[in-house]
C-alpha cells in the first residue's frame, strides 16, 4: 500500500493549518481542532461538530485532549 499524496499546495496547506485544520500525514484527511475555554462543550456545540464532521468530513468525531 503506498502513502497517499496531499494534493493541495504547501501554501494551502498551511493557510488551512492557521484556521486549526491539520494534515494527517500519509492521508487525505485532515484533522480540525476545536479549542474550549475550559475543556467542556454543550451538547449542541458537539451536535455542530457532529454535523460538521458529515458535511465536510468522513462523519467520524475522535475527541483527544492535549496540553
């Protein structure tokens, strides 16, 4: 299996990266980032992202946290 290719520009890619939407290497995904005040969302904030993720995604949601 060969490593897929990212088909936009390296400009591209990094003005999508400044509005929180990261490359996952080695795909054609990328990853976006939703940023709390205080590490909780309301439901229908998750509802949007649920949305979101149908919209313009794979309709997957994975929730990590980092620091």
């Amino acid at each position: 299996m060969s490593m897929a290719t990212l088909t936009i520009s390296p400009a591209e890619e990094k003005r999508v990266k400044g509005m929180g939407f990261l490359w996952n290497r080695g795909t054609e995904e990328f990853s976006g980032r939703i940023l709390t005040g205080n590490g909780k969302i309301t439901a229908a904030h998750l509802q949007k992202a649920a949305e979101c993720a149908e919209k313009f995604g794979n309709g997957t949601v994975t929730l990590t946290s980092r620091m």
